[in-house]
C-alpha cells in the first residue's frame, strides 16, 4: 500500500470545490488528514470520516453511532450528506453521494491521471475480459493491475477479491498502491451497483469497454432500464480523451453510449457492418477458437486456447480497448492472445484421467449458460450434461429462464444449491422447475451440491462434456448467512480422483 502523506482538510475541500471558502468552516481549516475512511471501524489517528447512509438506509441514528465510534478510534472531522446535531466532531456538508470517491482520489494525487484505467462493464464476460486486458498489455511489456471478481492485481502482489468492484476508499487506495508499484494502467470491472452508488465517480478512466446486457441484478435495480442506465454512467463520465467501446451484437450497445463523449469504437464477432474491430471467419473446436482480426490497424489471424463465440467477443472487447487506448496493432493483439489462459472458472477444465471433459464455469445469468452451452454443444461428441443453480436473496426471475436454456442446449440437465443464502433451498429449486417442460424426464434435482455433482459424473459416459455450471472461481456455497468451503473443481476432483 502506498505511503499516505498528511494534507490539510481545507486544501483537499478548496480541490473538491474551488468555491468552499475557509470562512466555511473555519475550524477544520488547518486540521492535517492522515488518511480517509466510510467504515468507522477503520479509522485511525488523524482520519476524515466519510458518513454516509448505507443504500436503502436513512437512519441518523445508525450515522451518529457510526461518527461516534470514527471519533473514538481517532478521526478528526466527519464529511456528512446532512447537519448531524450533538456530535463531537467538526462537520462538513456535503449533499452529493461522489464525495467518497472524488475526496479519496483527490486525497491520493488524482491517481488515475497518471496511469490509464480501463473500465469494462456488462452482465457477463467482464472478468475474462480484464484478465486479457492485463495480458495483452503485459506482452507488450506495459505494466498493468487488475481489479475484478477474481483477484486483485496491485502490479507487484495478488489477494482474493470479495466483490467485483471495491468501495471508493479502498480503489483509490489501490490505484496510487498501483501507480506507486509502477502500473500504466489497470483493467477494471466496473459493476452496476459500483455505478449507482458512485464509488469510481473519482476515477478518470482513459476508455471504458461493454461487454453485453441481459437481465441480472434486477433484485437490486428493480427494472431492466434501470439496469441499463446504471451501466451507461461508466461512459456518460468519460472525458473527450477517452475511448468508449461497445459490442455492436448487443441491443444494448448505442444505449450505452448516448450520452457518452468520448471516441466511440465497434466491435462485432458476427462481422456486423460499421464495426471497426471485426472477427471473420471465426472457427470453435474443443482445442481453441480461431478467427481472422481486422482492426485500425491492419488484419491478423488470431489462435487462442479460449472456447467459444462469447469469447470471441470478450477478446475483441479487450482488443479494441488496447489498440484505441495503449495502440496495440492488430498483429501485437493476435500475439498476445495465442497464449492468453482467460480467468480462473470460465470454463476451467478438470482433468483426473477420466474419458470425458468436465468444465467448470461461473455461468449463473441465462444468457452466460446460453453462451457457454452453445460453444460446448458444438463440440461435445457424446451426451452434453450441466448442473446449475440459482442464488437465495438474488433476482429471482432469472431462476425459470435458466432452466429453459438448460433444456434447450443441454441432453441432460442436474438442478442442485447454489448459494441458498436464507431463502428456502427446496422453494428455489421449486422456481427453478417452472421453466422446465413436464415431459422432460432427463432432469435430476438434487438439493446437496456435492450429490449432485458426484452423481452427474457418474453419470457421465466416454466423450460426454460435464458442465458444472454458477460458481466458477468461488470457494465457498453460503447457507443462511454462513459461508461453508465448498469448492466446485476441487469436488470434481475428489470425485474423478477417487473413481480412477
């Protein structure tokens, strides 16, 4: 982490707003800030505490136990959204929800202005997109850090993410902990909920990459446009500078861009016309996918180890953010990509010996196991076989759509746990059953996941293709508010290692 250097508290307001005057609040004029926090429960010594209302929450009362306890542990003022009476800190106002990560960035030196950040945003694909993101430029020799579901990748250390996109303090801490590490960029997942609630409003981003949209989140969102205008924001804050790229093959994609600035560039893995960033002739076979790139630049033929079209427009929205933003050609782009290994759990393979492949896969929207059964449909000689489950306290109207793609791509279909949380593991299956026609008689429902997944391997026949589809890279299946190790590739293992 880098080094945090004191500033004074009426320096960091004057760059928030060149209008705050000292005569503001002429009491917290010269306090020194050490650092900047939104938990109290990591506040130290000379901290500005940023109090805000967690969403959906408006309780003063929970705000003022919060200041409290920042001051308690060592803060020195408290920025507010409203006038909090009787607290023992010094106040500032400030009515706008960007405040965390404006302050946090202006705090740290504006950090992204000296790298390149590049966001990518979408319902499915932005993990596999980041990771070649951060390859493409490493083969190119440009430092670059990672921030997304997986891991996070500060330039010169690994750790285990807990959530897609970070809180606002925590990325602005990472951003000048990856310029200090000597990064020129960072690729990003940039989530919906981290757009609603501006923790990267701080954060200039040198180009922004769209994946795809389809219905996710909706718990949380409510309706799919709000979904939608929650993902456009990412482009609605990019500066003239930057570079927007979006995926011509959604319906999505100009919605994305409608208010949007920037440059705008078009990728298509279905050779749509007007697209810049084009793949022809793509060819999918269990070994690897193959297509001919045309770019800006020029026409390459491309050969990577990743399966399937939705890959292919994964590698094209990586490709046209490199090439517009860091100007990779497309020869350096097909270079990069021939040994490029994707993410961890986006169709991971796991091999014990056994006569058929198994696969796992993060797949938990319809659509991410629409695309992932299309690309193994095409290449599976025998029975094509997934098990899959749907999240307690998520949208729950996704549940019956996973189930009719199930049964459309797949000759037999094993419905388990995924992540009940507090809802009823039984009920969950129960919505999960109604999008699944009566007649269909080659489904298995099976409450424990580790059943489930012993069962459909052996089950499974020489040249088959197993997919254990929803948690991918996850290590744990939450019951009720308990998270339990529970890790799909190692079970797969267990289970083939045993039967050897």
């Amino acid at each position: 982490m880098e080094q945090e250097v004191p500033v004074l508290l009426g320096n960091l307001l004057r760059m928030y707003d060149p209008a705050w005057s000292d005569d503001d609040s002429p009491e917290i004029v010269g306090l020194e800030i050490g650092g900047i926090q939104e938990d109290s429960r990591r506040c130290r010594p000379g901290d500005l505490f940023i109090a805000r209302p967690a969403f959906g929450s408006s309780s003063k009362t929970d705000l003022c136990s919060h200041v409290r306890d920042a001051q308690k542990r060592g803060a020195v003022a408290v920025v507010t959204t409203q006038y909090l009476p009787d607290l023992p800190l010094p106040q500032i106002v400030l009515n706008d929800s960007a405040a965390s990560s404006i302050l946090a960035n202006l705090f740290h030196g504006r950090p992204s202005e000296t790298m390149s950040p590049l966001g990518v945003t979408g319902t499915n694909g932005k993990t596999t997109t980041a990771y070649l993101i951060r390859h493409l430029l490493r083969s190119v020799g440009r430092k670059c850090g990672m921030i997304g579901t997986v891991e996070i990748d500060d330039g010169n250390s690994l750790t285990e993410a807990s959530m897609t996109t970070p809180d606002a303090i925590t990325l602005a801490n990472l951003l000048a902990t990856m310029r200090a590490n000597g990064c020129m960029a960072c690729a990003m997942e940039v989530s919906s909920h981290a757009l609603h609630q501006k923790r990267v409003a701080g954060i200039r981003f040198a180009g922004a990459g769209f994946t795809n949209l389809t219905g996710d989140h909706l718990d949380y969102h409510g309706t799919m446009d709000a979904y939608a205008s929650a993902k456009a924001e990412l482009f609605k804050s990019l500066e003239a500078g930057a570079v927007a790229t979006i995926n011509m093959d959604d319906a999505s994609a100009d919605r994305m861009v409608r208010d949007c600035s920037a440059r705008v560039i078009r990728y298509s893995a279905r050779g749509t016309a007007g697209a810049q960033y084009v793949a022809q002739h793509p060819s999918i076979t269990a070994q690897g996918t193959r297509f001919i790139l045309d770019a800006p630049s020029g026409r390459a033929d491309v050969s990577m180890t990743l399966i399937g079209r939705h890959n292919i427009e994964n590698a094209l929205c990586a490709a046209s953010l490199v090439g517009e933003a860091f100007g990779l050609t497309a020869q350096q782009i097909a270079t990069g990509l021939a040994d490029a290994a994707g993410a961890p759990g986006r169709l991971q393979t796991v091999r014990c010996g056994q006569p058929f492949a198994v696969l796992v896969d993060y797949a938990h929207t319809d659509d991410a196991l629409r695309n992932v059964l299309t690309a193994l449909r095409s290449v599976a000689r025998g029975k094509l076989r997934v098990l899959f489950g749907c999240g307690g306290d998520r949208d729950r109207t996704k549940r019956p759509r996973m189930a009719n793609i199930a049964n459309q791509f797949a000759d037999a279909v094993y419905i388990t746990s995924d992540n009940p949380r507090t809802e009823s593991p039984a009920a969950i299956l129960d919505e999960i059953r109604t999008g699944l026609p009566a007649s269909n008689r080659c489904v298995l429902i099976e409450e424990d996941r580790r059943a489930a997944i012993e069962k459909i391997l052996a089950d499974a026949e020489p040249e088959d293709v197993v997919l254990i589809a929803g948690k991918g890279h996850e290590n744990y299946q939450i019951v009720g508010t308990t998270k339990h190790h529970f890790d799909d590739v190692e079970e797969c293992a267990r289970v083939l290692g045993s039967a050897a």
